[in-house]
C-alpha cells in the first residue's frame, strides 16, 4: 500500500472530463481518475472548505457516520479493472473495523472533508500510474 493525497481536481482540455490527481508520498507517480463534475465539484468544495448552505451527499453521509459512531479510518484503491477504478472505505465503528465497497470518487470526496487517509496498492500504480513528468 502507497498513501497518495490529492494533488489536484482538474479538467481534461482534450475531452472536458473532470479528472484527480493523486500523487504518492515521493511525488514520483500520479494516479489519474476520471470522475464525474458532480463528485469532482464536491470534492473541490471540500479541499477549498468553501461553506454550503445546505449540505451536499458527501456530508449527509459524514454527519450520518458521526451520529451513528463511525467515523472513517482511511480509503484504499484496490483495483482497476476495464478502466474502472475501486475503492474500499475502512469505517471504524467503536473497536471494530468494518470494510464497504465504493466509488473512489465518493471515497476521496469523503476523505476530503475528514481528513483520513487515502492509500493506492502499489498494482493500482503500476498499472493507472503516470510519472511526474507525463
């Protein structure tokens, strides 16, 4: 496992795809995910602490793991199969751990707003990942 941590939401020009940045601890790979505007726009209000007025899907489910106990641990990319990346959150849930397929894009989108950690297996990297200079 590689911790890796937002680098950068962005636009791909060529297609006007709304595309993640992932980068690993030694700056050396970035892990590029293509996501849709509505995750990568909350994502971005996240990074940026920009205020809601109400909230959005991603902190629904925050405030629902806080008033259930839970809180999340850390999120795991774990595979990459046909171009479609998958995630696991890891909730801890009093002295249990309790693992949840998800979208790597509500995934990142929740540890935006918590702050947990966000680790790729290093086949993800090898197989998606990019160096620096590309």
């Amino acid at each position: 496992m590689v911790e890796v941590k937002l680098h950068r939401v962005a636009v791909d020009p060529q297609n006007n795809q709304a595309i993640l940045l992932l980068r690993d601890e030694g700056g050396r790979r970035v892990l590029p995910l293509i996501v849709g505007a509505l995750e990568a726009s909350s994502i971005a209000l996240a990074v940026e602490n920009i205020p809601r007025r109400r909230p959005l899907t991603h902190d629904l489910i925050i405030s629902l793991l806080e008033t259930f106990g839970a809180s999340l641990k850390s999120v795991l990319i774990d595979d990459v199969r046909d171009d479609t990346f998958f995630a696991q959150l890891t909730l801890a849930v009093g002295d249990e751990e309790k693992e949840i397929d998800a979208r790597p894009s509500d995934a990142i989108a929740l540890a935006a707003r918590t702050g947990a950690p966000i680790y790729a297996l290093e086949k993800v990297l090898l197989l998606a990942g990019v160096s620096e200079e590309e």
